[in-house]
C-alpha cells in the first residue's frame, strides 16, 4: 500500500488527461480519502454514527436544492455552510454538535460546505471512496487493513484554496497508524512523509494546533470553540463514510465497527 497525500482539491491530477507526477505517469487511485477536519468530514462521520441515513454532498447550492426536493420533507434535512457560518433557509450548519440521534436520525443530509464537498467532487470517479478525520482516523485505518487497496491518494480539503496544518496532520495520522500496523513505510511521496512528521510533532496537542490554525483561529471568533475541542478527538468515532454511488455516502460495513 502506498500513501499519497495532495495538500488541496487543485493539486489533485486531472486523470483524465496524461498526469505526472515525479517523472512517472499516474494511474487512478484504488482508493481515495477526502479529509476536511474543520469541519466537513467530521459532521459527516458524526451523523452517520448517530444514524443519518446517507450523506449527498453538492459543491452547486442551486443542485442541493433541486435534488433534495424530490426527497419526502420529513426524511431530508439540508445542511451547509460558507465561511464557517449556516447557510440561509437551510436546517443545519456544519457543526458535528449539531448531529444528535434525535436530529439526523434516519435522515438524509444534503449537505454542501465551503471546503470539503468541493474535494469530494475532484475524486468521485475513484473506486473506493471516503471520508476521514481526526475523530474516525483509527475506524478509516482499520477499513484500509481490510481492503488493503494498492494506491491511496488522500486529499486535503484545505483552507479558501491553501494549505491547512489541520488537514494535513490527520493525513498523516493515517499514515503513521498504518506503518505501525503494518511494520513498514507506506509514503509514497514526500508529501505524505511531511504530514507524519507533523503528526508525529504534534499528536499530543491536537487541540492546540487546530486553534493555532489559520481556519481555527475563524472558528474559535465564530464561537465555535465546542466544535474545536470535538474535531480534535482522535479516534473516538467508529464511523467509515464510504461512497455508495456518486455524491452519496453511508456508513461502511466494516467487521468489529
């Protein structure tokens, strides 16, 4: 298994095209995950585990809208954000402590957000793909044990088209659990050996470093320092959203999960 990590949606290679990368022609990806710690992935691993029935994500509002209506009103709930605040006539934000049994339970979320549905349409086309962050970092790890796909390209949602520090380090805290469980180097580029060593440097201050954060530094003025304490908790959901068709994912069947 080999980790490639791309630090934003644009840096992803268009495979419809002749794409290189280090004098070597690139090949689709067996698998694909899509990171947006603050806070995409993390609302969506969060809603499943308490129930959500799928996840549709849409980078056009307007498509969102004209989608979810031809699902029944009480089954659909619309979820979205632009700049860290909820979208106007929309049911939910992007905050995983919105995400409650009582709340998203049995529902469908049509969901759109600044970072993290956009990063989702760049690899969509990928035969496995999923969704990680900090919190179900260990249950995203397990599935790859399982599946053991030969090439992982992990995609970091980043920040208004930059680089993210939180994005990155939880790719590489997918990394780094992996060569631990697999007794062996699993970077494939120089990309994925930078995000374990910020892993590495920082894995006992995860709190920290998302409110050291450029995007966390937005959040915490917003308020939403709740938030901020959650997306730091490693390992504490047992949730893999995969996707099931385009644009939908559901919770993963995964043994022991």
């Amino acid at each position: 298994m080999e980790i490639f990590v791309y630090h934003t949606p644009d840096q992803v290679p268009d495979l419809s095209k002749q794409a290189r990368k280090g004098g070597l022609q690139l090949e689709m990806p067996a698998c694909a995950i899509v990171i947006d710690v603050l806070r995409a992935t993390t609302t969506m691993a969060t809603a499943l585990q308490s129930g959500a029935e799928a996840i549709q994500v849409f980078a056009d509002i307007d498509e969102l809208f004209r989608i979810s209506q031809r699902w029944p009103a009480e089954q659909r709930l619309l979820a979205g954000e632009r700049g860290g605040e909820k979208l106007e006539d929309f049911d939910l934000g992007n905050s995983p402590s919105e995400c409650t049994p009582a709340r998203v339970g049995g529902k469908r979320l049509f969901m759109s957000t600044t970072n993290g549905t956009r990063a989702l349409e760049r690899v969509r086309t990928v035969p496995i793909l999923l969704t990680a962050a900090l919190t179900n970092r260990w249950a995203v790890v397990r599935y790859l044990l399982e599946e053991q796909p030969r090439t992982v390209w992990i995609v970091a949602a980043g920040w208004r088209g930059g680089f993210s520090l939180e994005d990155t380090i939880c790719a590489g805290a997918i990394a780094c659990a992996l060569r631990v469980e697999r007794g062996s180097d699993c970077a494939g580029d120089d990309e994925s050996i930078a995000a374990m060593a910020l892993f590495d440097q920082w894995q006992s201050r995860l709190p920290q470093l998302l409110r050291y954060a450029h995007h966390g530094r937005g959040l915490a003025a917003l308020g939403c320092d709740v938030d901020l304490d959650y997306c730091a908790r490693i390992d504490s959901v047992n949730v893999v959203p995969v996707q099931i068709e385009p644009g939908v994912l559901k919770a993963a069947e995964l043994a022991g999960i």
